[in-house]
C-alpha cells in the first residue's frame, strides 16, 4: 500500500477498508471502515485535511485533494467514479459523483445527490439533497433522483463494500 505521512500528518485507515497497492493516500486523511481505493486513486491531504466516511468507494484514477488549511469531506456510502476530481468539496451520504466529474473548491454535493458523468460542479456551486447535476458547467435537472435509482445504486455501493473484503485475499499479481 502507498500510505505515506507527511511531516506530522498522519493518514489513518478504518478497520476493513481496503487501499489497492497502487493507490497513495498521502497526509491528513482519514478513512472510514469498509471503504473501496481502487486502483490509481490519489487522496493527497499534504497541506489540507480529507476525511472519507464509512462504506465509501473512490474508484480508479479518482483525486481528492484540499486547499491549505482548509478540508475536503466525503460522507458515508458515497461513490467517487473513475477518474473523479473532488478539490476542496463536501459530498454528503449517498452522493453518486460520476466518472471524470469535477467538484470544485467548496461546493456542496447533498444527500443521495447524483453528480452525472463528466459534470463540473464549480466553486461554491451546491447540488441540493436528491437533485440531479448535468453538463459543464453543471446545471440541475428538474426530476429528483427516484426511488429505483436509490435501490439499485445501494446495491452497487454493496457490491464495492463487498469488493473491499475480497481484494486482500482474491488479487494476486501474476
């Protein structure tokens, strides 16, 4: 694993979290129990904290960074797509924030909100608890994210959670 301290900052790491080898978590950062760091990720609190919560998943390529002195903060069972920016942000519980999307310094992703693929959230934008982020820059659909969206995007959470307790037995190079 690339777990690195960076001067007195010290990641910490939540029981059943799994961090693929060639991911770097760097600095002040703290992750929850159960989360998926795929492959490439970079989760770099060198000069700005990132707290990650419970049940989370930050795929492939994915970067969270922050601002000095200031945090990015992710919320429990949040999905950070392949190849996701989140700089300086806060995503809250259950946000979906798609592949190569951006979420800018101190916007505010809500509960159960859907940042959709290739999106940019700019600065200080916020994507209210349920609604819907399209588009460069992001704009909100009119229809909220429904139910059958909620249950079948829980079930995709479950499975990176379920992946979490798999990798450190089931990936072998060879």
């Amino acid at each position: 694993m690339a777990i690195y301290q960076f001067e007195d900052r010290i990641p910490t790491i939540g029981s059943g979290t799994y961090v693929h080898p060639s991911a770097s978590v760097i600095g002040d950062v703290s992750i929850g129990e159960g989360c998926w760091i795929g492959p490439g990720a970079c989760i770099r609190g060198d000069y700005g904290r990132i707290t990650i919560g419970n049940y989370t998943s930050v795929e492939e390529n994915a970067v969270v960074h922050a601002r000095p002195s200031e945090q990015t903060a992710i919320g429990d069972w949040v999905t950070i797509g392949h190849a996701a920016v989140i700089h300086n942000a806060t995503i809250q519980d259950y946000a979906v924030i798609g592949m190569r999307a951006v979420v800018s310094d101190w916007a505010v992703v809500g509960v159960w909100s859907v940042v959709a693929e290739g999106a940019v959230v700019r600065q200080s934008q916020e994507v209210p608890a349920g609604k819907i982020a399209v588009g460069l820059p992001a704009r909100l659909l009119e229809k909220d994210v429904s139910d059958e969206y909620r249950a079948q995007w829980t079930r995709f959470k479950e499975t990176y959670v379920d992946l979490a307790r798999r990798y450190p037995r089931g990936l072998r190079a060879i």
